[in-house]
C-alpha cells in the first residue's frame, strides 16, 4: 500500500499494553486517516453513553492520508473522543510538526484507552513506544513541559503534544499543544487526556514521506510548483503577509464583528486592533508548519518580551477582544498566552468569559460570585484574572470551567439567552447575521458550533471573483448573496460542507485547496493519487468526505441528539445593535426551512434529519444503519 | 484621496503597499480609480469612505476623502 504506514498504534493506559493493528487497504481506501478514521473507530469502539471522564472514553489521535507529505498545508491530524463540552462526537484538528513527526515514526494513529494509575506520558521513537512517569511534570505550564521531555530524552527535535494544567483539572474546554504554537482547542478533548492521567505524547521519526509514495516525483513536483505560487496568489499572499489577525479591520468594517458576546457588529475600538497595530505592537516573525511554504503563524512580543507561545490568531483576538469588550492587544496577547501556558481553548473561554461579562452587567453574577472581581466587558484585569481561575477551578473559575451552557443551567434566570453557545460549544468569532452559511454549519456540524464546516459566504458572492472561479471543478459556478438561504444556498452548503470533511480526512490545512485559499483543487487530487496510486476521481473524494460527516451524525444520534440540536442561540434571531448591519437578524423561518432543504440534500429524512438506511448503503456504511435511532 | 486596502486587496496595490494617495482634480467614480490603479472589482466586497459603506459600483470620490476597500473575508 502507498501513501500509508497502515499502522494504527493501540495503547491501553489502565494495564500498559501495547500493540499494532495494520489497516488493510480496501479499508483505508474507505476511510483514509483524519476525520473518517476516527469517525469509525469511535462509532465501533466506543459505546453511547460513555461518560467523557471516564477510562472507557476513547481517544483517536489520526493522521490524514497527505500529513506529512512535501506539499504545502499537508500538515493536519484530526484528535477525537466523545467530548465533555457537548456530549457529542468531539473533534478537534491541529497543524504544526507533531502529525507529520508521528507519520515519519511510522504510524498513522494512535488509540488510547483505559486510564493509568498515575501520570505518564508517552514515547514514541520510530517503532519502539514506552509509557513513561509524568508525576514530575503534572500541574506545570506547556512550556516548562515540552523542555522538561526533549530534555530528559535527549533531543531537542522530539516533537511534543501535550494538555496543559487546564486539561489535568478536567476544565471543558481545555485543549492541547504542539510545539506550544498548534492548537487542538475545540470540544475539550485536552480534558479526555487529561483524565487518563495522560500528560504528553512525544514522538521521533525518521522515514521521510516520499518513501511512502507511489509517484515521489509527481508528489514532490506538485508541491514545489504550490510552494512557489504562493506569493503569487493574492490569498496565500495575505495569509503569509497579515494572516488572520488581519481580519478584525474587514469584518468590522461589515459589521459583523462579534462584539460585547455576541450583542453588536462593530468595535468603537477597532482602531488600537487593525493590522498594522498588531504589526507596531506585537508582532516579532512569521512561521510556519512542517513543509508549509504558507507562513501564515505569528510570533510576538508580550510586554517587550519574546513569548515561547505562538502569538494570537484571529479568534483569540476576536474572543479576548471586541467580544468582551476589550481593546488592548497587549491584554489579549496576554491572555492568549495564558490560555496556551494551561491550554485552553481561546474562542470557549473567551466566549464563556463573555458570557459571564453579561451576565455580570444584568446583576445574574454578583461581586460575591466573583469575589470581588469587577467582571464587566472591558476590564482586560478582570479578564486575566477569571482565565486563571478558570484554570485552576478556583473561585468563579470552577462555575466557568464547565463552559457558556453549563453555567447558564446553574446561574438559571435569563442566563441561557447570553449562552452563545450550540450543543454546548461556544461560537467561534463569525457573525451569521452577516453570512448565513455560517451560521448553518454552527447550527448543524456535530461538534457545535464551529466556523470551519463551509468555506464562507463571503467566498462566493460576486461573480468572476478567484475563489468562485476556483471553486467550478466543485461544481460551484453561480454567485449568492452572503444573507441568503434556500434550495441553491444549501446546494452550495451541502458541496462545502463535503469537501471541507475531505480536507479533514486526508490532513490538508483551511488555509491550503481553494476555493478558501490557493491550492487548486486539481492539485488535491493530483497529491492523494501521486501518494497512492488509487487515480481517486472527484467523486469518491466527495464521499469520503460525505461518509465522514454521517459518521459524526450516527454517533450524536446514538448519543441522543436531534433536530432540536441542530439550532442557533436565540440573540441570532434578534437585531444586531450596531454596524453596518444594523437591525439585520437570521431570519428564522427560512432557517428552519433550509435546514429542511439541507437534511433532504444530504439523504436524510427532511424534518428529522436522520440518515436515511439508503443514503448510507451509498456511502458503504451498511454496517452502521443498525445504529440509527428506531422511526417514529 | 487617501486608499487603503484591507484582506487580500493589499496583493493589487502598487508595491503591495496597503496606502495609496491620489490627487483628484474633481469628484471620481470609484470604479475608475480601482481600475487606474488595478484592483480588480470582482475582488472587491466592502467599500467605505469617511467612515461610511457604499456601493462600490455607483460612489464617488473628492481629493479629500479616505478611501478603505476589502476583498471577501473569510474564516480560518
């Protein structure tokens, strides 16, 4: 087989065992890495009901087919358990070195199960894994941790993914780190971890990913010829020169700049947030991933000193800034920075800190609740503060610690209505009352809100525009306006949404195929079937995408999810305060409406949203049509 | 006037410079100072001046205005 080690490492914490499952081919060719390999074992190992916290959970940590291959944005791996946030399939994607590291190891994922007795961490050099005692470095910051393991091993090139003391006190949110710049953030899967005693997954490798391939010369072509477009393509371009930080100027401008949790559109301080602010203030370099000639990360300055911790993307600074009110990026940087030092996810905390300003300022939380912490939006102190509390689960920080919904549930009152939050997860800095397919995908993904099921509306609005145009071999041609629903809207949705799936599986980044960003998307399939040989056409790369995501669906049905869950927060529904869309809201019959249309697109009964037994005998999931919940 | 590009415009700017300063004789469509000086208007998605959203295909532009044009903004 090409392309693929074919080797999924299997770890039982609670006994140490170790061993080596080989996938066959006809299998990977189904489900190749990332999102569809996890999907399946989870769906097959992992039994409903199965408490977050508990040794039964199972984490799959899974390579896509390309990570690690020399093409630009071929770099993502795919985390996934059942996730203490939703209840539902969690996942979470990361970039970085670690997914490729652990393909030149020679593995394509590993499993873990059980929990262990006591800290340990694991260590991974090639073929030969150890369990190693992690006690000495239980309750200390990521990047003491990540030294302390090249340290005591010996070699400053191990690649280290890691949670935080945020994921060992089970904070919902708490993500994990890799090279403390590469972040699993979502669904607090760095909690699973943590409560398998799990602090860190160290790995070596050595075989480079051309001695995998069918065609190396063809594979290493293709991504010279990406690596050099890069500067010549206007997307790849701003991603490497302003990245995503250079967001907060445009979207304010649109007046969909989340804002005061969720309230209004603009920022009245977006002026100290611009570029070319973040460019004088903070910014020191640009990195990248493994062999990603992209560059689109940050490196900063905090308080005139260099930080060890990547420096914050657009979310972290939409989260920590306008939406709580806040315009001081030396504060936000700040508070990425502690949120990466105990590995939180910044968009949940951010968003629930938000939602606690809120509640604050309509006398839900008191100055008793908070000990004396005066959390109004636009305290940056009182910001920093509550992020270490809540990592520590101490003071308002152990109400907070549980996410927006949880919260809300134990606050009671009108405390629900400031939860911007779907199925538990907190909403990532996008407004949907300024592009509706946005707002679709953070109504139906199955791992809550999330701002990365669709390329955006914005994408696809005017005709003769690059990233509609890159977007025909898709089958996408026509413009739509960004406020607009219906049967052509979910047509587009639906297509996305497949290959958004597809880029999770096979380990491509956002930033890498258009029509997002530059790499023709030809050059997708030319790199799988350089890789493989399989001479994979656009329609089976669309299924497996597709197969991945009704996996997802199966799992939350299972876990009692329903159409009820495939919904907004109710404020979406309201008017937006201020900006240029003033006064504009999602308008909620049509939302229902389209997600009728949407679920009758994707094979699934149109008012329950329930994969029909046909639709996944289509996408060779007859195996899981006995786990669909009985008809009403 | 002042133009100032955002997002991926910055990539038509002369330099790929994000500021750009013109003199303009008598009040210009927009259009023609996009196309002087190259941005494509297929690429253009938020047109403000003073502060304040226009249609791109219709607004005109004084000696004295600033200028602030994005493409598309997409997530990530």
């Amino acid at each position: 087989m090409y392309g693929t080690s074919a080797k999924i490492l299997r770890v039982d914490l609670t006994n140490g065992n170790i061993e080596t499952q080989t996938l066959r081919e006809d299998f990977y060719r189904l489900y190749p890495g990332g999102k569809a390999l996890a999907g399946y074992i989870l769906l097959n190992e992992l039994p409903p009901r199965t408490d977050p916290f508990a040794q039964e959970n199972v984490m799959v940590f899974a390579n896509g087919l390309l990570t690690g291959a020399p093409v630009s944005t071929a770099t993502r791996y795919v985390v996934s358990a059942r996730s203490p946030l939703t209840g539902g399939y969690g996942e979470s994607e990361a970039a970085g070195f670690w997914g490729p590291e652990l393909k030149m190891a020679g593995w394509e994922a590993i499993v873990v199960k059980g929990k262990a007795s006591k800290p340990v961490y694991l260590w991974i050099k090639g073929d030969r894994v150890k369990i190693c005692s992690a006690e000495h470095l239980w309750g200390k910051l990521t990047a003491e941790v990540q030294e302390s393991i090249r340290s005591e091993l010996g070699d400053e090139k191990i690649r280290v993914l890691q949670i935080g003391p945020a994921g060992e006190n089970l904070v919902r949110f708490a993500g994990m780190t890799n090279d403390l710049r590469h972040f699993n953030g979502r669904n607090g899967l760095g909690a699973v971890m943590g409560s398998k005693n799990l602090r860190a997954i160290a790995v070596r490798g050595n075989q480079r990913y051309q001695n995998l391939a069918y065609d190396a010369k063809t594979l290493m072509d293709t991504g010279s010829k990406i690596a050099k477009s890069v500067k010549e393509n206007p997307l790849s371009w701003d991603l490497q020169e302003r990245g995503t930080p250079g967001l907060v100027e445009p979207l304010n401008t649109g007046g969909i700049l989340p804002t005061r949790n969720f309230r209004q559109g603009a920022f009245e301080k977006v002026e100290d947030m611009k570029w070319e602010a973040y460019e004088k203030e903070l910014l020191t370099a640009r990195r990248s991933c493994y062999a990603c000639a992209v560059r689109c990360k940050r490196e900063v300055a905090v308080d005139g000193r260099e930080s060890p911790y990547g420096g914050p993307e657009y979310e972290t600074v939409g989260a920590f800034g306008p939406n709580c009110g806040i315009g001081d990026l030396q504060a936000i940087a700040k508070a990425g920075e502690l949120c990466n030092a105990y590995m939180m996810d910044t968009i949940s905390c951010g968003g629930t800190i938000s939602f606690a300003m809120e509640c604050f300022e309509h006398g839900l939380l008191t100055l008793e609740d908070t000990r004396g912490i005066d959390l109004r939006f636009g305290n940056a102190e009182a910001m920093l503060q509550v992020i270490e509390l809540i990592a520590h689960r101490e003071g308002i920080g152990a109400l907070l610690a549980e996410g927006s919904k949880r919260a809300a549930e134990k606050i009671g009152g009108e405390a629900h209505f400031f939860a911007m939050q779907v199925k538990g997860q907190e909403l990532a800095m996008h407004e949907p009352r300024g592009k509706y397919n946005v707002g679709m995908g953070y109504a139906i993904s199955e791992i809550g809100a999330d701002h990365l099921v669709v390329a955006h509306d914005s994408a696809f609005a005017k005709p003769d525009a690059i990233q509609l145009k890159a977007a025909a071999p898709l089958g996408i041609t026509k413009a739509l306006p960004p406020r607009s629903l219906g049967e052509e809207k979910m047509e587009l949705f639906y297509i996305l949404e497949k290959w958004n799936s597809l880029e999770k599986v096979v380990g491509f980044c956002f930033f890498g195929p258009a029509p997002r960003s530059f790499i023709p998307i030809e050059d997708v399939l030319l790199s799988i079937n350089a890789a493989t040989g399989w001479n994979m056409t656009m329609e089976e790369a669309l299924q497996i995408g597709e197969r991945a995501t009704n996996m997802a669906r199966i799992f939350n049905l299972r876990e009692g999810f329903s159409r009820k869950d495939d919904t907004l927060p109710e404020r979406l529904f309201q008017l937006l305060e201020n900006g240029a869309l003033q006064g504009q809201s999602m308008p909620r019959d049509e939302f229902e409406q389209s997600l009728t249309i949407l679920y009758g697109k994707k094979g699934w009964d149109p008012q329950t949203g329930i994969p029909r037994p046909e639709k996944l005998r289509q996408l060779g999931l007859d195996w899981a049509i006995a786990m669909l919940p009985p008809c009403e | 006037m002042k133009l100032h590009t955002g997002s991926y415009l910055t990539f038509y700017m002369p330099g790929r410079k994000s500021s750009l300063e013109l003199s303009l004789d008598a009040p210009t469509p927009l259009v023609e100072i996009l196309a002087q000086v190259g941005i494509p208007l297929s690429e253009l998605a938020l047109a403000a001046i003073n502060g304040k959203l226009v249609e791109a295909e219709t607004a005109m532009v004084q000696d004295d205005d600033q200028v602030r044009i994005f493409s598309a903004i997409d997530g990530g």
